[in-house]
C-alpha cells in the first residue's frame, strides 16, 4: 500500500477552506502578487575557532501570530503555508560577524549550514550577534535582504552543557503514533501546545547549575522539520525554556519518517559534532521513551565515557518490555562511566541532579512544585507507573 502523502491532505484541506470562502481576503494563500524574499536565520554555536551559521532563504509567507483562541483551520493553513513556502534555491548569502564576513551557498530548498572559520578569537563569550544579507537572488523592487542572527558559545562560567530533545521530552507531541503527532503538529500552536510538567523549572535550574550563578548552555536536537522552527521558538519563550540552539530536519512526514535506522542517522551525528565542538566540556543529555533517544545516548555513552555526566530518559509510556530494555541500557552506560536515570517525571530528575550537584538543593522544591502546578493543568500528559530501579 502507498503510503499516505500527509503534505497533499493538508494542501487539498486548505484549497477547500478557501474555496469554501471560510479564510477569505487577507487569509488568502498566495496574496495578490509576487511575494518578497525573506531570510529566516536559526540559532547557530561556535567556540573560538569557529561557528556554525544556519537557516534558509525563502519567498515570505503571510503566516499569522499565534493566539490561544486560534482555531483548527487557522492553525492548519499556518501549518500549510509552512510546508508549501517556496524556497530560494541556492541562494548566496553573506555572513558577518564581528570583523570577519564569508559568503556561502543554500543548496536547492534554500537551506544553509556552513561552519565559519574564525579570523581572530572573540572578545567575549556566551551569545553573539551577526548580519546575514541576501546577495542573490535578489527582487528589482527589493533590492536589500536582511537578518541578523544568533551564535551561542559557552560562557567562562559554564560548569557543563545539556543537550535535550524536545517532542515528548519539552513539548508534549505524541510523537510515537504517526497520526497523532500529524494532528498536534498541523492543529496547534506554540500557545496551545503544552510542555511536560516541571520541564522549565528544571531546565532553568540545569542553565544555572550547582552554585545558581552558572551560564550553563542548552542544545535542543530534534527530529521535527525546520518548517515549524518558529513554533518552537515561540514555544520556548512563552514557557520560559532557556533558549539555545535548535538543530531539526527537513520536512518529511512519510510513514518511515521517524524509523528508528533515520532516527540514529539524523540525531547521532548532530550530538557528536556539537559534543566534539567543545571537548573540554561534559554534558547532560535528555531524552524519552517514545523514540530511540535511549539508545542513541547509550551509543553516545559508550564513546564518550565519563563526560557524560547522566542520561535522563523521561518515561512517556509505562511499557514493561520498553522499561526492560533501557535497565540494560543503563547497566552498559553505568560501564561507560556515565548513569542512565529512567525517569517518571520531571522532579525525578532533578533530586538526581541536585544529589549530583548539577542543580542546586533549593531549585528541587521549585521543579517539584512546578510539575505539580503544570500537571493540573488541562490536558496535561499521565504519568506512567513503571520505573527502573
């Protein structure tokens, strides 16, 4: 059987809603002429030597700001014009920041990643700011394109870094059933969709880490696609989720899309770059149940050894064979070096890490009341029954 085509049922979704004149005048899909060239810049890391700039050029689409009240069509035609935005392809792009300026190339969707070699060390650590400008293609009636964009580099003061995952880890997705996680995506927005309960309290508390006066860094890698990078933005800012960089995959909704073979070949190779970007520093990875998020940091483990500190694996689903599995898991992270915490909920996690000195004692009543605050509200995710000695 074909697999169904997810991008064309939205698109004939939305042909109909403006057919059926329910998103008339300004909800029109292409507007009334050509549309203007945009740069849309992605949170990018570096070290001294380096930095890694991404993002994508594309022709802007009248994509609406997200309200509570927005209801399912308006959220799926956003949804749509995200999907169907065109892309400039190969596009070149300059780059500045500070004294040194490199032009690069997007491949054929218009997106770019390119590792920038640095001129001169910076002056400063922690975040820094740069310029991108559009130098082809370029519009008779447009003729400047512009955006300035973020590069986050570790401060002198950070004690280690933490790399999480975000569908069912930070945003409740319900990412292991196809269909599901099709429908959170197309029908929500970054303000109806809910975090797992405790999960800024304790991220806040992992950013300041053991003495509270940290700046420790949070890298986020996912598998979602890069169309709905805004909404994740958006969504980290709204609940107070420390920002950092955003690493996601083309736009793929196929029925294989989240196979456990892809999965390893998308995630694995992102975590060891950003982990060989900074090899003096350990790092915290986190994770669920749902995917293979245990296993992939149990291969990092195992390479890595004792610079990962611990592996927090929330459990979405209590599933026995699952839970089985991860205790072997852990007892090969455990030889590695490393820990391997199977976690209920968020609160979990942080006494472990507060035992540690990863976070500080006083910031585990604030991650306890936290998920218990966020667990009452509407439709806030069950907590499983099993755990994992």
């Amino acid at each position: 059987m074909t697999p169904p085509d997810w991008g064309d049922r939205l698109r004939k979704l939305a042909d109909g809603l403006i057919a059926g004149g329910e998103l008339a005048g300004k909800w029109a899909l292409n507007g009334t002429g050509p549309r203007l060239h945009e740069l849309v810049p992605y949170i990018g890391y570096g070290n001294d030597r380096r930095v890694l700039v991404q993002g994508r050029a594309v022709e802007e689409r009248d994509i609406s700001a997200s309200s509570p009240d927005d209801s399912y069509w308006r959220n799926l035609l956003n949804t749509y014009r995200r999907i169907e935005r065109d892309p400039l392809p190969h596009a070149h792009v300059r780059v500045r920041l500070g004294n040194d300026e490199h032009e690069i190339v997007a491949d054929n969707e218009g997106f770019f990643r390119e590792w920038i070699e640095r001129k001169a060390p910076p002056t400063a650590k922690g975040w820094e700011q740069g310029a991108l400008q559009l130098l082809a293609p370029l519009r008779a009636d447009q003729p400047d394109v512009h955006a300035t964009y973020s590069v986050r580099r570790p401060s002198a003061s950070a004690s280690f870094a933490v790399i999480s995952d975000l569908d069912d880890t930070v945003i409740q997705s319900r990412i292991a059933n196809f269909l599901q996680a099709v429908r959170t995506i197309s029908l929500g927005n970054a303000r109806t969709r809910l975090p797992f309960p405790g999960v800024a309290a304790f991220y806040r508390a992992l950013a300041r880490g053991g003495d509270g006066a940290r700046e420790n860094p949070i890298f986020y890698v996912s598998s979602s696609p890069w169309n709905i990078y805004d909404v994740i933005v958006e969504f980290l800012e709204l609940q107070r989720i420390p920002a950092g960089p955003i690493c996601l995959r083309d736009w793929d909704i196929s029925v294989d899309a989240l196979a456990p073979g892809r999965l390893h070949r998308h995630k694995e190779p992102l975590i060891t770059e950003i982990l060989d970007t900074y090899p003096t520093l350990p790092f915290i990875l986190i994770g669920d149940t749902s995917q293979q998020d245990p296993e992939i940091y149990a291969d990092i483990a195992r390479r890595y050894g004792s610079r990962i500190l611990a592996i927090y694996i929330r459990n979405v689903k209590a599933h026995p064979e699952r839970s089985a599995a991860i205790q072997v898991l852990a007892e090969e992270v455990l030889a590695a070096g490393s820990s391997l915490l199977l976690a209920d909920d968020t609160a979990a996690a942080a006494r472990h890490a507060a035992e540690h000195g990863w976070i500080t004692s006083a910031a585990v009543p604030d991650v306890e009341r936290a998920t218990s605050e966020d667990e009452d509200r509407p439709d806030a995710p069950e907590s499983p029954t099993v755990v994992v000695e």
